[in-house]
C-alpha cells in the first residue's frame, strides 16, 4: 500500500479510532494479528452482524459513538467500519450517492413515509486489498433482520439454486436475488441497497468532507422529530421484524 497516500488512513473527527473503545475492541478480537484479507474480513462481520440495523440519530456520528449505539444504517457503519480497518492499517475510502426512499419502505413504516425524503443520503466503503478498491455495502443489513425478510418473500417450493432472478425493493433492500444477495466478504465487492442509487456524488478520502457538502437527510423540525422521536419508532419496527419477522399487516 505504499503508493497510496497515507489520507486513507488518516484519523479524522468521524473516523476516531484512536478513541479507548475502539482500541480496546480491536484488542480483544485480535485484528491486528490477522492477514489482510482475513481483517476485513472480521471487522466487516463485526460491523454487519454484531453491529445490528437501525436508525442512529445523525448521520455524521463519531465512529465511537456508533460503536457505544451498537446499532445503524449505511452511513453510520460505514463510519464505523472505516474507522475500524485503518485503525489496523488498512486503506479506506468513502463514496457517496442518493437512493430512492422506496427501497425503504416496510423497514421506516408506512406511517411515518410521509416524512421520508425522496432521495436519502448513502454511501458505502471502499476498501483497499491485493492492489484495488473493493466496494463494500453488503454490511449495512445484520443478517438476522435480513432473514426475516428472506423467509418472509420466499417462493414456495423453490430450489435456490434455481433462482435466476429475484429483484427486490424494500425493507431496506436493493438487490437482484433476495434469496442470496452478495453480501458476505470474499474478497470482490458486496451489495445489499446498489439497485436503489440515485445519484453519485463521487469518491471522498475522509466522510467529514462529504457531510461538510451535503449535509443530512432533513433540517429544521424535520429533523428534530426526527431525533427525539421517529427513529425510535422506526427501530422499534426494526426490532419486531428481526425478532418476530414480518406480519401480513406491515406488507401492504
């Protein structure tokens, strides 16, 4: 990695891996003493499994305070998941893009759409290994909140091994096969919301620059609705699917 500047593993304000806790993470679960490959590979389950879906109050959360929530959406766990492979020498960078607020629905509930944006602010990780940039945005979605839905929208009597084609938007998701969307680390890039991109805003070396441009998803009251109420409904809607699945009442 030595031709890459050393910005892609820069400590910013957002990327704060030198904070206590995230040192003493990385402590505990070894990182340090694992190949390349197999770092990412941890910290990414980390981040997707152990660090589970929901709505954190600001998009522009410190890296150690996304860990203290032990929970988030795309933007915050790339946070974290940034900040976490530098903290072991591995290059990272942000991209940022818009989704359509569609692929939402079924996770935020239908009665609290109206305050979505059409468009939401999203990003994922760029990570740095064996010579190239891997996109990685399979992380945002624990796997047992992913299942629910899976077992949900299953086809009955199908062999997966059949399925060539199963597009799928909502409930967080954005992909081609919900059945085996690309998720897990192998070393190639992963998906979960890709299909819902709007637009791109390009590639940034630090989050602190994309959110110095483009802000969050909402301001004024909006906003501090949002805060002090909304998200926590939407993670109590979040909760229920993951532990008691998805009931016919949320599918409309």
């Amino acid at each position: 990695m030595s031709e890459l500047s050393t910005e892609y593993l820069q400590e910013t304000s957002m990327l704060d891996f030198n904070h206590p806790q995230i040192q003493n993470l990385i402590e505990r679960r070894k990182w340090k003493n694992l190949s390349q490959y197999d770092a990412i590979g941890a910290i990414y389950n980390f981040v997707r499994d152990d660090t589970r879906f929901g709505y954190n109050k600001d998009d522009r959360l410190s890296a150690s305070q996304v860990l203290k929530d032990g929970y988030g959406q795309c933007n915050t766990k790339g946070t974290l998941l940034m900040a976490l492979l530098r903290a072991v020498g591995i290059s990272t960078r942000f991209h940022g893009f818009t989704i359509y607020n569609d692929l939402q629905r079924g996770a935020i509930p239908n009665y609290l759409f109206i305050v979505a944006p059409p468009r939401i602010i999203h990003s994922w990780v760029e990570v740095y290994q064996a010579g190239r940039w891997i996109n990685l945005e399979g992380y945002i979605l624990d796997k047992d909140y992913l299942k629910q839905v899976q077992n949900h929208f299953a086809k009955p009597n199908e062999i997966k091994s059949e399925v060539k084609n199963e597009a799928f938007s909502g409930y967080g998701i954005a992909t081609k096969c919900l059945s085996n969307p690309n998720v897990d680390w192998q070393g190639e890039d992963t998906y979960i919301q890709s299909e819902g991109i709007a637009d791109d805003f390009g590639i940034y070396t630090q989050p602190d620059d994309f959110y110095a441009n483009y802000g969050s998803n909402l301001s004024g009251i909006k906003k501090v609705m949002f805060r002090y109420v909304l998200r926590h409904l939407m993670n109590l809607n979040v909760n229920k699917i993951r532990t008691k699945g998805i009931s016919n009442k949320l599918v409309q």
